[in-house]
C-alpha cells in the first residue's frame, strides 16, 4: 500500500510511562491523590498529576507543551489546559501532606536511616526580572545575577532518595534555611536525634549551635586553608598520623589523624538580649561566643593529592596561555578567578604568583571533616560525609535532568505546585534507582531511567479493534524495572488486551 497522507503511516504511542504507572500505584500516589484533590473532577485531577508526572520523567518542558503531547501517551486520556494547571494549585496546597505520605512509604519500603540527613541549598533562575513573594534578587549559584530567583533546601536520605525541601524567597541566605529543614524532619520522623551532614557553607554559628542545643550532631567539612594558624601547625606536625602503606612499594597511600578541640563560634544576640545590653554603658554587643567541643578528622590520600595537583596544573596552564592576553585576564578576575596571579590592574606586567602556587600546593590531599559526635571514628565520619555527593548529584538531576527551573510558570502558587512536581519526580527516580541497586547490583543514572520512560514506542497495526502492537526502542532499564515491578513481560506482537496486561496502559483510549 503506498503512503499518501499522514493517515496512512503505522500509529505509534509512547508506553514508557507504564513504569511511572506502576510507581505510581505501589507508592500509593493514585489512592492519595484521589482521596485529597479535594474537587469533584478528582478523578480527572488525579489523572492530570500522574501524566504531568510522568512527563516530567520522560521529557520534561512546560504545562503548554505537554498539554499539546497527551495523545501520544498510550492510554492517556486528554483533558483541559485548565484542568492540567489546576494541579499546580493542588500539589501547592498537599505539599506537606505529600511530603508525609512519601515519607512513610520510604520509611517502611527502603533501608532509611532516619537519624542520617544530608542537607544543601541551590537556587533557580527565572528568566525574568519581575519580583514577587519567592520572586527575589539574591546571590546566584547559577550565576545569574540579573534575574530574580528562588532557594530550595533539600534534604536526603542515605540512600540519596529525597526526605522534605522547603522553598525560601531568592534573597535568603544559606546558612538561614537549615533550621525550618531539621525542624521539618524531627516532626516528620519524631525523632529526638539528628545526623546533619552538610558542606561548609552551612556551617555558621547559629547553625551549629542551633544543632547542639537540639541535642542533634553534624559532619561538615572544615575548611583548612581558613583555619587558624595553630589548627595549620597540628596539620603540618608529623606527630599523631595513621600511616597506610603499600605493602609492594613502601609508599604512603594514606594518612587520617583526629585533632580535638573546642570550637569557638559566634551566634547573634536575639532581639531580647541585645535590648538588655543596651541598657549598659558602652557599645551593645551582636554576637555571643558558644563553644562546642568538636573533633576534626584530617585524611590525606595519595590519589587525592594527584587529582589535587593535576587540576591546578590544567589551570596554570590555561592561565600561562592568556598571559598575553591582559583584556582576557581582566575580565576573568572582576569574576573572582585567577587566584595564582599576580598583577597590577593598571599594567599588563602580569605573571604568576609562585608563592600562591607554592602554598596551595602544601594542601594537596588534605581534607577535613568536623563532628560534634565525639564517639564517630575517622571510617565512620568519612563514610557519613562520603554520601553527601547524592545531594550534590540530585541537584544537578532536578536542574539538568527534570528541567526545574520554573521558567514557565509566574504565580506565586504555580511555582510551589511546580516544585511539589519536581520533588515527587525526583522521588520516583531515586526509587527507581534504589529498587535497580537492591534488586539487580545495578547503578543506572536518572538520565538512563529517564530515557527508558521516553524512548519505548508502541507500533500498531490493524483496523480497530483488531490491532497488532509491536513494541520498539525498549531499552534493558526499562526490562529490568519492568521484571522488578512484576509488570508481565512485553511480547514482539499483541494484541489491545495482551499490551493493557503488560503495561497497565488501555490504548483503546488513543484509537476509539
């Protein structure tokens, strides 16, 4: 038969989707849902979360455009662009319910450690400058600095799979968000104890002790170069160092020594106290000093001391190429880079800083992690701040992989339902790798989960109802996901029944 309209082309649907479907329904997200849209077209709302969801997985973009792709999903029924931003509404109004419901499905179904939290903050960049209540100008980890912006707090579990976030106004600061987090995960859990695990930039004084007078412990890394002159001195001294050494070569592969001390950190006087001061003679003072008694756990590796030295080198030498280049050099330093020159703005004479070489070069290998859990040995606190790389990696999944930037959406509630979808995204992706790991050994990145939801095709031949389905473009992930979430295996052929029993997905809806 010659093809001569569109018409005459073999129809084909996107099925990946079924495993979203299947996710969706062991973690309980069709029955919650349907139970607290709160709508009497909840059956449709709940529909519409689930496809958005589901999108999200597979190819993330706008409301709009996804709304225009609904007849390419088997069995997905199309309804209304209204009905579809209308679930941005719900999921900002259940955020805390959601967050509760996830939580107890992971508690009881995954090796949660609860005491263990890893904790960090990022920033998205709205394409625009046009302000409102998250809507805020503020220091960009984007580096987007003319565009308002929101700040997210992320918090995870030790198997990397997202515990609660909480949306902050784009001008918040860092080190002021952990403490509405922790508070969330103590209710969540009823837990007396907390394990913070979290990078430098938490790591203020209110924070800290914040956490101690809670009774909760933190591990976060200490900045050595900032260090006091002293702590440096107990760094370079060779006295107190645990030696592992190649049994083959004699050489020094690695190195830790614990260092004890009492942590001086400055907390602001709250508003009560600093009134009180005021009263005495003499300038009210800002700030109180608390001290927390802490170890640091210092380790040096070899292969770390490599990598260290291996990128400073590619640095000098993409600096030593652009020595000749003064307008180049300027410009890269008002952006705060080239720590290894010297120079004079005013003159071209530029060269590079050997003393700055030199004294980084000292710091090689070297790293440093701070515990007020006295008890934790140095194995211990470097494998607890081991696993703050799934925080790191789930960022770079919601901004890369799941597109979140909320460029798409203006009002204040769209752009927490639209966060809310992200994280229940980024659940189901974490879940997904979780169950891979368990089950199968397996570690696949979302990027892989993602494609294997985007890629399947279902080719359908045949006068209805009488059509034969071929499936197409099925990677291993999704054959593995499918076998652990018992869907029944796909056939080469089958019919309209035999595909609704492998994928849970009625494509009778797509070619009625």
């Amino acid at each position: 038969m010659d093809i001569t309209s569109p018409q005459d082309v073999v129809p084909s649907f996107r099925f990946g989707h079924a495993l979203i479907k299947q996710l969706w329904s062991t973690m309980g997200l069709d029955a919650f849902f349907l139970a607290n849209c709160g709508k009497r077209n909840a059956t449709a709302v709940g529909q519409a979360l689930f496809y958005l969801v589901a999108h999200r997985c597979a190819d993330p973009c706008s409301i709009h455009a996804s709304a225009l792709e609904q007849n390419s999903y088997a069995g997905i029924l199309s309804l209304g662009i209204d009905v579809l931003y209308d679930v941005l509404d719900v999921l900002s109004q259940q955020k805390e319910a959601i967050i509760s419901h996830l939580a107890d499905f992971f508690e009881k179904k995954t090796s949660r450690s609860g005491p263990e939290a890893y904790y960090d903050v990022t920033t998205y960049a709205f394409e625009s400058t046009r302000w409102g209540e998250l809507r805020m100008f503020g220091f960009s980890k984007d580096h987007k600095n003319n565009e308002v912006q929101v700040v997210m707090g992320l918090l995870l579990d030790n198997n990397g799979i997202p515990i609660t976030y909480e949306l902050f106004p784009g001008n918040t600061m860092d080190q002021c968000t952990l403490t509405r987090s922790v508070e969330k995960l103590k209710s969540l859990y009823r837990l007396e104890k907390i394990t913070v695990v979290a990078d430098r930039g938490l790591n203020s004084g209110s924070n800290l002790e914040y956490l101690c007078k809670g009774g909760h412990d933190f591990v976060i890394s200490y900045t050595l170069k900032r260090s006091p002159d002293s702590f440096k001195e107990l760094v370079w001294n060779d006295e107190g160092w645990q030696d592992s050494v190649d049994l083959a070569t004699g050489e020094i592969t690695s190195r830790s020594k614990i260092v004890e001390q009492i942590l001086e950190v400055k907390v602001p006087i709250d508003q009560d106290e600093e009134s009180a001061e005021k009263k005495k003679r003499g300038r009210p003072r800002k700030y109180t000093i608390e001290k927390i008694p802490v170890k640091i756990h210092l380790t040096w590796s070899a292969k770390r001391a490599n990598k260290d030295r291996s990128d400073r080198e590619r640095v000098l030498e993409k600096l030593k190429k652009r020595l000749d280049k003064p307008y180049q050099l300027k410009a890269a330093v008002k952006r705060g880079c080239n720590q290894f020159l010297q120079m004079e703005l005013d003159t071209e004479d530029w060269k590079l800083d050997e003393a700055k070489i030199e004294q980084a070069a000292r710091y090689d290998g070297y790293y440093a992690v701070i515990t007020n859990n006295l008890n934790l040995s140095t194995d211990e606190v470097s494998k607890i701040y081991g696993g703050l790389w799934k925080i790191e990696e789930s960022f770079r999944i919601l901004k890369t992989d799941l597109r979140a930037r909320p460029v798409f959406v203006w009002n204040d509630e769209h752009i927490k339902g639209h966060f809310a979808m992200c994280f229940i995204a980024l659940c189901i992706l974490r879940y997904a790798q979780y169950l891979l790991e368990q089950s199968m050994g397996k570690s696949v990145s979302a990027a892989q989960i993602m494609e294997a939801i985007q890629d399947p095709l279902a080719l359908v031949q045949g006068e209805y109802p009488n059509n034969i389905v071929t499936p197409t473009q099925v990677s291993q992930t999704y054959l593995d996901l499918a076998s652990i979430l018992k869907l029944t295996p796909l056939k080469t052929n089958m019919t309209l029944t035999k595909f609704r029993s492998c994928t849970k997905l009625d494509l009778t809806i797509n070619l009625k």
